[in-house]
C-alpha cells in the first residue's frame, strides 16, 4: 500500500513537472525567456532535498479541476492585504501541498486596482504577496519553495474603470513554477 | 556576461518595426490675457522649391503650447516682411499684436543652413532681438526650439523649455499579448524614438539630470529589475535586480546615484546606489510601504511615499537617513511626488472623495491646490522651467497623456492615434 501510495505519488509529480516544461516552453514562445534566466536559477536553484513527500500531503491533485488547489487567486479589500477566512482555508491546502512537496516552488504574484500611484500599487502587490507568503511557511512551506514579485496595477485581470474590475485586480496569483 | 545583456538589448528592441508614431497635442484649455503675436513664415533661399522644414510654424505651435502667447492665425497675416527694411508697424499696431517675428533661412551648401531671426516690439517700432545660427537638416527643429526659448526669456523673463524632451511608455495589443515601449520624444511630440520594446510591463522613466541617461523598470525577466540606458547609444546596464522589488529609480541631481525601492527584507524600503560601486545604503527602516523617492534639487534630501500613518501621504527625509518629517496632511491619499525645478513646490496624486487628481503644495505655506478634475490623474512631473506639469489621465477607454500650467489655468492633451500612453518624465534642459 506504501509503495503504491510512492508511484502514485510519482507520477502527480512527474505530471507537474511535465505542466511546467509546457508552460516554459510557452514562454520562449512568447520570447520572454529567451531573454534571462536568471530569475529560476537564483530562486528555484536553491534546494532539492527528499522527492517523496515527509510532510502532510493532502492527497490533491493540482491538475484536478475539482480540488481545491485549482483555485488559484486570492481577492483583497482596498488598500489591504487582510486575508479572508475562507481564503486562509485555501492557502492551507496550498501550504499542505507544497509542505508535501518540499521540491515544488511556487511565485506569488501580488497585484492592486488602477487608482492612486503606480510604485505605490507596486508596494501594495508586494505586501499582499508577503501576507500569503507568511501564511503559507505557517503552514509549513519552506522560505524557498515562494518566490513573490508584485506587478501593482500593471498586469490587471479584469479592464475597466469600475469596482467590478478593480475587486477583480486587487490579488493575489499562486503560479506553481516547479524547479 | 555584458554580452549576454547586448543580446537581450537586440532582442528586445527588434521588433519595434516602423518608425513610431507620434504624440499628437491638442490645446483643451486656452489662457486668459495670453499675449498676442505675429510668427510671419520665413523668407527661404535655396535650391529647393521651399525650406526643408516651416521654422515659422514650429516656433508659432510651441509658443502657443506655453500658453502665454496666441499667435495670430496664418489667415490673418496683413504682410509677409522676411527682413527689417519691408517691416510696417503701424499695419501691426492695427492688429493689436504686441509683438512680431520674422526670418530668414538659406542654404549654405551641401546639406548646410543659416536660420535667421529678428523679434520686434511692435508698439515701440524696435527690434528687440535678432540672432543668425548655422544648422544641418537634422538640427533644422532644435534651432526652432531655441528661437522659441530666446523669444520665450526675453517676452516673459522666464526660461523656455522648448528644447526638452519627454519619456513615456506606450502599450498595445498584438494579438493575445500585451507589448510595452519605453520612449522619448521631443516636448512637442516629434522625433519619438522607442528606447526600449517588450512584452513585460516597463515602469518609472527617469531621467537623470544631464538628460544623457534614463533609469527604468523592466519586468522582462518576469520580476522587477532596474537598468538605466544611455539614450544616445542604447547601451544599458543593469543595477538593481534583488529579491522582491526593484522599483522607483530616481536620479540624485549630482548624477552619482540612483534612489529606488527595495523590498529585499521583507517590506518596501527606500535605498540610495552609488552608481559607481552598486553599493547601497538604506534610508528608511519602518513595517509600512516606503517608496517614490523624489530628490530635492539641491540633493541634500528626499520626499517620499509612506503610509506609515495609516495612508499613503509624502514625507520628507535626509539624503544623509534620519527622522522623516511628514509634508502632506490635506487629503487621504498623497503619492508620487515630484519636486519643482526650484525645490518650492510639490506636483502629486492627490486622492480625496474617490477621484485621484493631480495637486501643488506650496512646502513653505502648506498650500495645496488640485489642479487637475481628472478621475485617475498619476505620475506628475515638473518641465524643467517648472512653468508646466505633464501627467497621466484617461479619456473614455483610453490612456492619454495632458500638461497643466502650475497655475491650473492651462491645459493640453497628449495623445496617440492608437493605443495608450503613460508615466511622462519631463527631461532637464538639455546640457550641450
């Protein structure tokens, strides 16, 4: 049962490295990554201890629609980065995941709404990737395995001058990144 | 390694294709007691059927972009005098122009030419200025420029900034991706060139205080990294990559270093580089959001964003690191500063009752004034004769740059035919 539970185990995670490699390739696609690499090799080089999973692995899939780790982006008040209740339970599953997957890493990406300052927004973006991050080593996620970038107002989900959409662009991003 | 970031400046800057296009400036709000003048076209003399470009029509568009002078319109140009002998006052006086202008320009030979000038005090029937400069084609517009200054200091006692440049950024659509362009552009929107291309947000144009170099961020490595650029020859370097952010590049005014935002410990921190060395020294220490710093004009300190009172307000500190002092108190939201070429006043996005404008406080009598009636007015910034304020607004669906004179009475706006246009860095005056 063991040893099953490790293939198993295995074979998710190859599944997630495989979605990685996609992504990545979509990257030089788009032409980003043939620029630099250096932000993977200075964050995600870090560490690689144990594969198999020593902490609480809850069992998810990232790639199940139906599992609480596809939820992936959590909504903040304005000008505060307070997580919700609801939210906290989210991030714990995230937490459990990664805690399990101690050679997975993940980028918070903090955005704000439009109004006021654009460097300002960048300061807000940041503090709301920093408020998920404690959460998260809370948890029992290791410092490295997060990485945060804030991109303020500069990358919005939703267009449009409105609450509707500015609710929709206060958050934050949890990008499973692997290695 | 530095051929490693010549590669990434290729990459980058190839597929900006064609030549931009270029700002376009529509005058939205005109000046009471502006002073009337008369810009008569050049004579020309020349090989060619006419002067390669219409000095008259340049010097009459930027003299009316200041707002203190409306040029009479072509139509009603009584007499086309091109030097003093053919000049009759009294055809002027009856126009109720103040004064007049008239030139000259001739080919010298290959590619060569002499431009120029005489001001006239119409009333008074005396030249009050007259000035000849050589110039290349490609110097044709500067020369232009600086007839406007001249025209500009001895009308108006102030400095003209007619041979200024602006920095923005432009974003459009292609296709699913979105694609940033950092550029600069002569002050009158002609002669864009793109500085930098990408398909990661740029932020924060800055210029140093030579206007030989501009400081930006970039997120093409798909985190916050500063570089600054040198605009003649595109070489760029890059100074700040740490964790977290690397944001709000301001030049010191002696050009030595670069004051930014850091969140390398854990919260945004503002930080001086010594450009020479890279290495840093922070000036802030505090749990709440420190960044936007603006140098004073005499280097010895800067005014920043912190909402360490809660909210976002601007607050004074050595360049030297200390106790900061809050300047701002009216309004729940004061950001972005930037300071007046005199170190008098300060330009900023001021938030109250939900709309975020742009406002002057008076720092030595505390009076703020909103100058703006926008809904998400940002990113303020001084021209260098402080006269004028350029910024960010929106129109409909669309970004759009304006200029507002200090005084609010005075307004422009700055636009591209297509896509949007933000973050304006009005240049120093240009060091020769």
């Amino acid at each position: 049962m063991r040893d099953q539970l490790k293939s198993l185990f295995a074979v998710l995670l190859i599944g997630v490295l495989a979605g990685c490699s996609t992504t990545g390739g979509d990257k030089s696609a788009t032409g980003e990554a043939a620029v630099e690499d250096r932000s993977t090799t200075t964050e995600g080089g870090a560490v690689s201890t144990g594969v198999a999973g020593s902490g609480s692995f809850a069992g998810y899939s990232l790639d199940d629609p139906s599992s609480p780790l596809s939820r992936r982006v959590i909504y903040f008040e304005y000008d505060s980065s307070n997580v919700g209740a609801a939210d906290q339970d989210l991030l714990s599953a995230h937490a459990a995941y990664l805690a399990g997957n101690p050679g997975q890493t993940v980028t918070l990406e903090g955005h704000g709404d439009e109004r006021g300052s654009r460097e300002y927004n960048i300061g807000l973006g940041d503090r709301r990737g920093q408020a998920v991050r404690r959460i998260l080593e809370l948890h029992g996620v290791a410092p490295h395995q997060v990485n945060t970038v804030s991109y303020g107002e500069e990358k919005p989900a939703a267009e449009g001058h409105h609450d509707v959409a500015w609710r929709l662009n206060r958050r934050v991003e949890i990008v499973y990144t692997g290695r | 390694m530095r051929m490693i970031f010549r590669a990434v400046l290729l990459y980058l800057t190839i597929g900006a294709g064609a030549a931009p296009a270029a700002l376009t400036i529509e005058i939205t709000q005109g000046m009471e007691g502006a002073m009337p003048i008369a810009v008569v076209p050049f004579g020309w003399t020349g090989s060619a059927a006419g002067a390669p470009e219409n000095i008259a029509a340049i010097i009459s568009s930027d003299l009316s972009r200041s707002g203190r002078f409306t040029p009479l319109p072509d139509r009603d140009l009584v007499a086309h005098p091109t030097d003093a002998e053919q000049v009759q006052f009294h055809n002027w006086r009856m126009l109720n122009v103040d004064n007049l202008v008239i030139g000259q320009v001739t080919e010298t030979g290959a590619g060569g030419y002499t431009v120029q000038f005489q001001l006239f005090d119409v009333f008074r029937g005396k030249q009050l200025i007259g000035f000849s400069f050589p110039a290349s084609h490609a110097d044709l517009r500067r020369v232009a420029h600086h007839i406007s200054d001249l025209i500009y200091k001895e009308l108006t006692g102030e400095d003209g900034a007619f041979n200024t440049r602006i920095a923005y950024v432009t974003t459009a659509n292609r296709g699913e991706q979105k694609s940033y362009t950092l550029l600069v552009a002569d002050s009158d929107g002609y002669n864009p060139q793109t500085i930098l291309n990408s398909g990661q947000p740029l932020m924060s144009p800055a210029w140093s205080s030579d206007g030989k170099r501009i400081a930006y961020v970039s997120f093409e490595n798909k985190t916050a990294e500063i570089y600054t650029q040198d605009i003649a020859s595109g070489a760029r370097r890059k100074v700040a990559s740490f964790k977290g952010i690397n944001g709000a590049p301001a030049w010191s005014p002696d050009g030595r270093r670069l004051a930014l935002t850091l969140s390398q410990d854990g919260n945004p921190e503002i930080y001086t580089m010594d450009l020479a060395s890279l290495a840093l020294k922070r000036l802030t220490s505090n749990a709440a959001i420190d960044t936007e710093p603006a140098w004073s004009p005499d280097g010895r300190s800067l005014v920043f964003t912190s909402d360490r009172g809660g909210a976002p307000q601007l607050y004074r500190i050595a360049a030297s690191g200390g106790q900061a002092q809050r300047v701002t108190f009216e309004g729940k939201y004061n950001a972005g500063a930037d300071f007046s070429p005199d170190g008098r006043k300060l330009a900023m996005v001021h938030g109250e009752g939900g709309a975020y404008r742009i406002a002057v406080l008076d720092i030595e009598t505390g009076l703020l004034r909103v100058l703006t009636d926008g809904q998400l007015d940002e990113s303020p910034s001084f021209s260098p004769n402080g006269s004028m304020i350029i910024y960010a607004t929106g129109t409909g669906n669309r970004e759009v740059l304006a200029a507002v004179s200090v005084d609010g009475r005075f307004r422009q706006r700055l636009s591209l035919q297509a896509g949007n246009v933000r973050e304006p860095a009005w240049s120093p005056f240009a060091v020769d």
